[in-house]
C-alpha cells in the first residue's frame, strides 16, 4: 500500500483527496520510484484546482516532478537504489505523477541525481528550476553575456523566476526582478536580484519599439508584459520565454524582430532532450549556492497540497513549494 493525492472527477469538478492505494493500482512502468519529494509548479495548481484543462483522465494522481529511490527496475540503466529524478514527459498530467510514495514510469523519462544533489534538493529545483536553467542556457547560446546589459525576469517571485533570478547572479549577471509584490522585494534582493521593478510598469500599453532596456529576459508570464518588454530589449537582445502566468496571447507587433534583430526564443522543459536535460540538471547543480535551498523554499506535507494548488493559481505562492512523501 502507499500513499498518494488522487485527483477524481465529480459532477465536472476536479476533488482530491489523500488515499491509500494498492501497489498493484500502479501504472504500467519499467522502473518503480519510492518518491522522496515532489514539488508544487503552476501547472500542478491549475491540474490540481481543475482551472486548467491538463488532466483528461481520472482518477489520477497529480505531481509533474519528483525525485526518490529506484525500488525496482526492469532496464539495465537504473538498479535499486539509484537515486533518479523525474521531470516533464506528461507525468501528473496523462500518466500518474510523483505526489504519492510511489509512482511507477518509462526509464526514458528518469535522469540519474547530479553528484552533489540530493531528492530535496532536486525537488527545490524541480521543473521549475530546470526550466529556468533552459531560459539561461538559451539566453548564453543567443550570445547574452553578463556584459552586454540587464537582464529582466519577469514573474520574479514565482517558482522559475526566483530560480532564474539566483543563476544569472551567479553568472555575473546584473539582474531586475518584475514583480507585483513589492513585499517580496528584499527577499528578491537576497536571492539575487539587484533591483526590482514593479510589474504595473510593464503593463501600459506597449508601442511597438520603446526606449532600449533589456540585453535579455527570461519571461515566465506572457501576454501583455511579454509584448512590453520585446519592444524594450536592445539591439540584437533575446527573450527566453517559458510561461503563461500572465496568459497566452502575445499582442505584438514585428518591429523588435525587424529593425532591432530581436530574439525570442521558446523553451520547453517537458519534452527537452535527454543530452540538453542531463546538461541543464548538471549546471542548475553547480550554479546554485547552498544558501539557496534554505531561502527559496517551504516544506509542505500531502495534505497541505489542496489549498496551495489553489494558491499558486492566483499568483499567492513565493518561491518553491516542496512536499515531502
Ligand atoms: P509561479 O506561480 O510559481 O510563478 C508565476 C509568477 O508570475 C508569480 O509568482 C507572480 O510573480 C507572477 N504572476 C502571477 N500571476 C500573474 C499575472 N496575472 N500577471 C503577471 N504576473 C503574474 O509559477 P512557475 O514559476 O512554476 O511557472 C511560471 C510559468 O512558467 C507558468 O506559466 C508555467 O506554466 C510556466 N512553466 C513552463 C515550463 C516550460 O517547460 N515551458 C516549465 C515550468 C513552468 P510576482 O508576484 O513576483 O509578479
């Protein structure tokens, strides 16, 4: 028997509820995880809630990452007892996830715990740290260097965000955090952020090119803001955009592509190469400092999953949210 959050759908609402389930209720999988830790994303709280339409089968047992022990492996990559990681693939969404002591999957989708990581660390990482890793990785491979200018994050106090924002200062880079919370501001400043902009400025109406600002931005929140900076990023700038916190539309024009040479560039953690994913997991690894793990996260319980799920929805959750199996 083991633990897990099961998401059921009654009368069209999405309900979850803390269960107690058969091994033999496991999905089909070369390798079975005794999970460690999994960790609450944006998309966790929009599948969770049900405000977003990512699950299509119930019951199911949500968690887009986690990380824990190989208890048993039918592949010849994985033993028992190897630590592993699990982000993206469609797990917690189309496959069940890691909020439950157990979760079972393809060996294709593990990564093997970078030497000098641990699960809990990783889980602080999480999808979304990896994803933030991606957006710098691709600002770097657009030839952003710390020289060139500032860079923007934007959705600063959120999951990537706040990881985005630690790895560029670690780069050397001089970092701006947007955010609409100016009461997360000093913790932005201590996670690395060497100013913070509130994030009503990036909201007026954009003309198509304005006044040069950015060398780059790692953009977790589309639309309007999205559209905002593209016209303020310099000359032959690049915008590494990962996410809809803000939504999905993109009311821009041509004219940053055009007459600056700006680069927007998409980044996508679910489905991400094994190569790409095994580099990013081992540089986030190197990056991050160790202070970062005790001032980005908070340690929740199962239980506890429900309300915040509902919480990060609304833009209420700081840093990273960890749950402990
Ligand atoms: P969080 O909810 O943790 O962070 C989002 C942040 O955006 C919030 O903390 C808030 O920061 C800001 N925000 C929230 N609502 C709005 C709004 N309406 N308008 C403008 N800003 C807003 O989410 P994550 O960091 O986990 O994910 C961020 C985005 O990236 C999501 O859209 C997610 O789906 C996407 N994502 C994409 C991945 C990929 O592979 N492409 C992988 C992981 C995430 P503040 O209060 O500081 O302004």
């Amino acid at each position: 028997m083991f633990k897990a959050l099961v998401l059921n759908q009654q009368d069209t609402k999405t309900v979850a509820s803390v269960e107690q389930l058969d091994d033999a209720s496991l999905p089909a999988g070369d390798v079975v995880v005794g999970v460690e830790y999994s960790s609450l994303n944006y998309k966790d709280g929009l599948a969770i809630t049900g405000k977003g339409k990512i699950i299509r089968q119930f019951p199911m047992v949500p968690g887009i990452d986690y990380a824990g022990q190989v208890l048993s492996s039918g592949d010849d990559r994985y033993q028992p007892g190897d630590s592993v990681i699990l982000t993206g693939w469609g797990v917690g969404e189309n496959h069940w996830g890691g909020m439950a002591e157990k979760a079972s999957v393809p060996a294709d989708y593990l990564v093997s715990m970078p030497a000098g990581l641990d699960s809990r660390k990783a889980m602080i990482i999480g999808t979304a740290g990896l994803t933030a890793m991606l957006c710098v990785m691709a600002l770097e491979d657009a030839g952003i260097t710390p020289e060139k200018g500032e860079i923007l994050v934007t959705g600063a106090s959120g999951g990537v965000g706040s990881v985005a924002i630690t790895l560029l200062d670690q780069l050397g880079y001089q970092v701006v955090a947007a955010s609409g919370r100016p009461q997360n501001s000093d913790w932005l400043k201590s996670i690395g952020a060497d100013r913070v902009i509130d994030r009503a400025e990036l909201l007026e109406p954009a003309r198509p090119l304005e006044k040069q600002l950015w060398a780059g931005c790692v953009d977790t929140v589309g639309s309007k803001i999205l559209a905002k900076v593209l016209a303020q990023v310099d000359y032959e700038g690049a915008v590494a955009a990962c996410g809809l916190a803000g939504g999905f539309d993109l009311p821009t024009t041509v004219m940053p592509f055009i007459l600056r040479g700006v680069k927007l560039l998409g980044v996508d953690s679910v489905m991400c190469p094994f190569e790409r994913r095994t580099q990013a997991w081992n540089r986030v690894t190197e990056l991050l400092p160790e202070s970062f793990y005790t001032e980005a996260a908070t340690e929740v319980e199962l239980t506890a999953v429900p309300e915040l799920a509902e919480a990060i929805t609304v833009g209420q959750v700081t840093g990273r949210t960890l749950i402990k199996l």
